[in-house]
C-alpha cells in the first residue's frame, strides 16, 4: 500500500477531525462571546478579545476545512485546489491563527485554570474547554502541515512542483 492510498484514507479522517474539533471550539468561543457581550462580565478587555479571535479562528478553520476536505473528495489529484501548494497556503495561515490564538488564551489564563480555587474568570470551565481545544486543533493542524510538507518534497522530487497534488494522478 503506497502512500498515496495513505493520502486518500486519511485526508479526509484529518481534516474531518480539525473540522468536528473546530465546531466545537466555534461553539465554545460563540457561547462566551455571546456572554461576554450580554452581561459584560469578562476578566478584562485581553480575555474578551482572545475569546473572539479564537471565535474567528474557529470560523476560519471550519468553513475553510470543509471547502477543502470536499474538493478533495471531488477530485483529489486534478484541481488547483487539492495541490500541496494550496494546501501549504491555507495550513499555514491556519496554524498561524492557532498558535496564535491557543498561546494567547493561554497566557491570558495563566496555563490553565484550577475552577475551585480561583475567582477571577466567571467562565472557568468554558474557559478551560477552549483553552484545551484550541491547543488539540493546533496540533491536529501541524501533523497535516508536516504531511503536506513531506506530500510537496516527493511532489518536487516527480518534477510537479508546488503545483503538484496530494496524491499522484
């Protein structure tokens, strides 16, 4: 079994996954914001606004990962789409806005929140539930960069370039 077969199976078991954990973290960060707006009782003004950005990421992630887990499914190995290119671009970008957002809710909470011993945060567990989402989602996207990574060097190495597929015509 070639890598390719590997490609095709587990394309869309990722992307499913960075999908499912996104709408997740969408609800999560919805729900706070939603709260946060309403009763106006957020910690300060830089746990409001990292509780957005993670709502943006979220976003971003769930329709972006679904666009690109159906044009695999269309056609894996013919569009400009599904290249390691397009791939690379949007994986980055992707894992830019997790590191970013994971690493500042995190800051934000100081590691992690202990909801019987602290009295700061109103939304202790929703806050460590998006806390710990984030970081799953972070690292379900780095594994999918280093795939495609490793998709564009054999990609580079059969002649096609960036412009190459995820798996061989």
């Amino acid at each position: 079994m070639g890598f390719d077969t590997h490609v095709r199976r587990g394309h869309p078991i990722v992307f499913g996954l960075i999908v499912f954990f996104g709408i997740i973290e969408l609800a999560i960060s919805a729900w706070l914001v939603s709260h946060f707006n309403k009763h106006h009782n957020y910690s300060g003004t830089s746990e409001r606004d990292r509780v957005r950005f993670l709502l943006f990421s979220s976003i971003w992630t769930v329709v972006f990962g679904a666009l690109y887990m159906v044009l695999f499914w269309h056609s894996a190995s013919g569009s400009v789409a599904t290249s390691v290119l397009s791939h690379g671009i949007f994986l980055f970008l992707t894992w830019i806005f997790w590191t970013a957002g994971a690493a500042a809710i995190t800051s934000s909470l100081g590691g992690g929140l202990n909801c019987s011993t602290q009295n700061i945060f109103v939304y202790c567990g929703q806050l460590n539930a998006l806390e710990g989402f984030a970081w799953a989602i972070w690292i379900m996207v780095t594994f999918a960069i280093l795939i495609v990574f490793i998709r564009g060097v054999s990609a580079a190495r059969r002649g096609d370039g960036l412009r190459g597929h995820l798996v061989s015509a």
